[in-house]
C-alpha cells in the first residue's frame, strides 16, 4: 500500500490544471445507459472511482473504452445485457446506486445492491427511491438489494425532496428523461454538478428546464441519442489546490479554475487572509507572509460552502490567529480528520456536529491515516506547511478522487512523493 510523504515549510508557485469533476463524470456516464447510442465523456478525471463505475457498466453489458490516456471515456449501451448492480461492485462506490434510474427508464426494471453504510455517516438512498416510485416504479427491497420495476414505463410526476440531495436529484433527472409526460423535481440539487448533467441530457435529446435552481422541470421523451459532453472543471479539486498557496505560503495559478464554481468557499478564503485574482487560464490564489486568520464556516448544500472541502478549510484554519467554529450539516459524522491533525499539533474540540479550531502557531509532521477521501488531502495540506515530515498511509482513498497530487503539488515546488509501503 502507498504512502505520501510531504515534507513542509515550502513556498509554492507555480500552476496546477484543475481536471473534470470526479462527482460530475460519475453520473454523467450511468446516463449512457439511457440511450443505444455511444456517449463520449471529454475532459474525464482518471482516477480509480472512474474505473470502478466503468467496470459497473461494464458489468451490466456495456461497452467502455478509455482514449487518449483516459481523458475520454466512450460509453455504449447497445442493449442492457444484466440489469443487476452486484454487491461486490456497489459497496466499494455508493454513486454505483445512480444506475437505477437510468436502466428503469429504458427497460422497466433494474435490482441494485443497497450501497450499505459509509464513513461518514449513514447516507441512505430513501430518497431515490421516494422519487422513482413517485414515477411509478415497483420497488421492492430484498436480500439487500432494490429490485425496481416499471412494466408499463415511467410516468411523469412531481417529486418534493424534503432534503436537497444531490444524487437523488441526479436519479431522477435521468430517469424523468424518458418517463411519460412532465416530471418536476421541487427542492432539487443546484450543484455545477447537477447542471452539468442536465447539458449532457439535453445534448442527448433531452427537454430540461430549470437545472441550477430549486426547481427542474423535465418532459419525457421516446428515445435519447448519442452525444460528446465535455465534463465541467472539478470545483473540490479547485478548492482543495487553493488552499495549498494559502496554506504554505506563494502563489499558484489555478488552470481551468473559475470563482463562481466555488463562490462561498472563495469568500472564506478570502476572509482568512488569501488574496484571490481571476486570471485568463484561471484563478490565481496568493497569500503573503502573514498569519491567516480565524473564519467560522458552516457547510450547506450548493451555493454554500461545500462539505467537501470542509476537511481541507480545518486545515487551514489549525494554522490561523484566533479560534474557528465549523459546522458540518450535510453529514453526520465528517470530523475524522480531527484526531489526525491533532497529531501534528492542531488544537481542535469536536462536539457532535460542530468543531472548535484554536489556531496554533506551527504544525509538526507525524505519520498520520486517511479515513476518507477528503480527510486524506486535508492530511496533505496540513503536511504542506508542517515543519519536518509527514507521511499520510492509506492513500487509496486519495486515488479515488485525486488525479496525480504528488505531481501536481511538486510542480509547484512542493517537496512530496509517493512511497510504497514496502519502502516505508
Ligand atoms: C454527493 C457527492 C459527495 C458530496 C455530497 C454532498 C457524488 C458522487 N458524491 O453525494 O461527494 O459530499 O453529494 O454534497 O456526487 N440523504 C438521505 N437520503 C437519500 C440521499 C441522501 O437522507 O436518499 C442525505 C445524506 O445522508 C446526506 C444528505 O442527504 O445527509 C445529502 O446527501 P447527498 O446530497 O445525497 O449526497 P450524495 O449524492 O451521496
């Protein structure tokens, strides 16, 4: 098993490229199964969440083939060989549940395993199904699996989310796309993500009104065509890449980056003392030789602040003049990159949902783990402006969603690498 191995106390500068969004491409490429034509995914992240949803494809009988190293995924669904989602494939990916709608929509049935539990908190998928069967759908939970049906097809109907989730709002978009008559998603997502996914329907023959806001509309059509959709720049990889200037000190210009993607968590970054530019390529971030300062943040669904980058602020924020409040509303059990930063100095009290920060002057390097996705970068970042070395195990929660940080970051000046655990 890798390792990376930072050692701080590096200015940065320099340029990163910002990739396709992971979270955007992951529901972009289940919507291949909503037609018989191929859909050309431009601009794909490569990283191991992307192959595992491309074996899940796989799986079900489609076609997926990685060009130009990975950078353009071709999605065929000819026919829906299996319209089962095993367990084996699900578990390892909950985003693996946005089959469902998709394959409901074309064929009238789908079974897909049930995600099971995740590390940061319970994440159910009642959602997705309140709306699918709002459509219509027979859903039916057995033997740890959704066995979903829809002998006569979908039908068009208005679905009120009592939460703003992004996944079912993503399920039922697609489905909606071939279901009979008008569908409309009321507190629906507003996430870049979400919008993106709409364009790539409506490229795919969709009728689509409203993505972006509360409130979606979407008229069901016969079939759906093929289509070439570049995927949208991934803002938590844009915002974690800001904080790394903000965090070490320098000056690093964001390629394919733009402010709007990341508003609120800009405005923070911005208040905690960074100075931020908006450039031709990008966004440029900057920080000087002062001391950041303390901001409170409280995560939101989209325009707030991201819960995604949530763990990569508190890193930040272990380093500032003054005491930090955060509160995390999306998921209850998201601070377990708390401990881990306290093992390199970090003052931070978590009580339940929320968490004090008491700035510290320095942090100091120490082995620490990753035990998620985001809580392995803030790692990282903490690791950027600790003195001495630290080495975060369990990087293949990094791999899931970061495409080659070691490089990105040592392009930039930073000194990081990847080891192997042999050689630890
Ligand atoms: C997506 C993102 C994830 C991000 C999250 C919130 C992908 C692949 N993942 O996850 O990175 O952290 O949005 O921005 O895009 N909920 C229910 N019932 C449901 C569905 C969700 O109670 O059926 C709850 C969840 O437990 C959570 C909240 O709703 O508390 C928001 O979750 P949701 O927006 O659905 O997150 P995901 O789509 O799973």
């Amino acid at each position: 098993m890798d390792s990376i191995l930072v050692r701080g106390g590096r200015r940065l500068k320099g340029r990163i490229p910002i990739s396709g969004a992971k979270n955007a491409c992951l529901a972009l490429m289940p919507a291949a199964l909503l037609t018989d034509e191929p859909l050309t995914l431009t601009n794909a992240p490569r990283l191991s969440d992307i192959r595992t949803m491309s074996v899940l494809l796989e799986s079900l009988g489609c076609e997926v083939a990685s060009l130009q190293a990975g950078r353009v995924l071709v999605v065929g669904a000819q026919t829906i060989a299996s319209h089962v989602a095993d367990y084996d494939i699900v578990r390892k990916m909950r985003a693996s549940i946005l089959v469902l709608g998709p394959m409901l929509a074309r064929d009238g049935r789908a079974v897909v395993s049930l995600p099971g539990g995740c590390a940061i908190g319970a994440r159910p998928v009642d959602l997705h199904l309140m709306g699918l069967e709002r459509l219509g759908a027979e859903l039916e939970l057995r033997d740890g699996y959704v066995h979903a049906q829809a002998p006569g097809g979908l039908k068009g109907a208005v679905v009120e989310f009592p939460i703003v989730s992004v996944g079912a709002t993503e399920n039922l978009l697609m489905a909606a796309t071939l279901a009979r008559g008008t569908t409309v998603l009321v507190n629906a997502a507003r996430e870049p993500e979400i919008v993106d996914l709409a364009r790539c329907l409506r490229a795919m023959g969709a009728r689509i009104e409203g993505e972006g806001t509360g409130r979606i509309e979407i008229e069901g059509v016969a079939r759906l065509r093929g289509a070439t959709h570049p995927v949208v720049a991934d803002r938590i990889e844009l915002g974690t890449y800001m904080l790394a200037p903000a965090i070490a000190g320098g000056e690093v210009e964001l390629v394919g980056g733009r402010r709007e993607l990341v508003a609120a968590f800009a405005d923070k970054l911005e208040a905690a003392g960074a100075t931020l530019e908006d450039t031709e390529a990008g966004l440029k971030v900057s920080r000087g030789n002062g001391r950041i300062g303390a901001v409170d943040v409280e995560t939101a669904p989209f325009p707030g602040f991201p819960t995604d980058l949530q763990a990569q602020m508190m890193a930040l924020l272990t380093l500032a003049e003054g005491v930090s409040h955060l509160e995390e509303r999306i998921f209850e059990n998201r601070f377990m990159h708390a401990p881990e930063l306290t093992r390199m100095g970090a003052r931070i009290e978590v009580h339940g949902g929320a968490a004090t920060v008491t700035g510290v002057e320095r942090l100091r390097g120490a082995r620490v783990m990753a035990t998620d996705l985001r809580a392995s970068v803030s790692l990282i970042l903490a690791g950027l402006a600790a003195e001495g070395e630290t080495r975060v195990a369990r990087v293949y929660h990094l791999d899931r969603g970061y495409e080659r940080v070691e490089e990105k970051l040592s392009a930039c000046g930073a000194e990081i690498e990847r080891v192997s655990e042999r050689a630890a």
